[in-house]
C-alpha cells in the first residue's frame, strides 16, 4: 500500500530524483538525461544486479536504509516512483 502524499518528504524525494538520476547514469553509462518518467527496466535496461547496486549506492548516498522487503516492483518502475517509495520509507542511519 503507498504512503499518503502527506507523508512524503518532498526534500528527501527531490533529492533521491537528482540521486537516483545521476546514479542511473553513471551505472549505465548514459550521456542523455534521465528523466522522473523514464522506466528504469524498460526505457534505460536497467538489470537486476545494477538495480540493486543503484541501491545500495543510493543509500549511501542519501545516508538512508531502504527496506527492499517493502518495496513493490510494480510501483517502482519509474525513476519517479522510486523517489517517492524512498521519501516515503527511507530511513535515516
């Protein structure tokens, strides 16, 4: 079930977009812009074992822990989704 809107942390997921963003990036090799509605599968190829990389990098980045038991594939397909997903259930260290 997704958190209600008010319970996102707008910062926290402005912060994981340009995060996960660059990451994506970097981890794919990817001059062009990645964008919130991009699918991170479908329209970038992202893999599984990079998906988990993405990850763990993005926590250390954002100095959070993500609950990957939590998380629902269906609704973390976008680059948006995830930000969402991690401002809404990201924890701090």
């Amino acid at each position: 079930m997704a958190a209600p809107e008010a319970e996102i942390d707008a910062e926290l997921r402005e912060r994981a977009v340009d995060a996960i963003a660059a990451l994506l990036r970097g981890l794919l090799k990817r001059e062009e812009p990645v964008t919130e509605d991009m699918l991170m599968a479908e329209q970038l190829g992202l893999s599984s074992s990079l998906g988990l990389e993405l990850l763990l990098e993005l926590e250390e980045r954002l100095r959070i822990q993500i609950d990957v038991e939590t998380m629902n594939p269906e609704r973390t397909r976008t680059v948006g989704q995830l930000a969402t997903f991690v401002a809404c259930h990201g924890r701090p260290w």
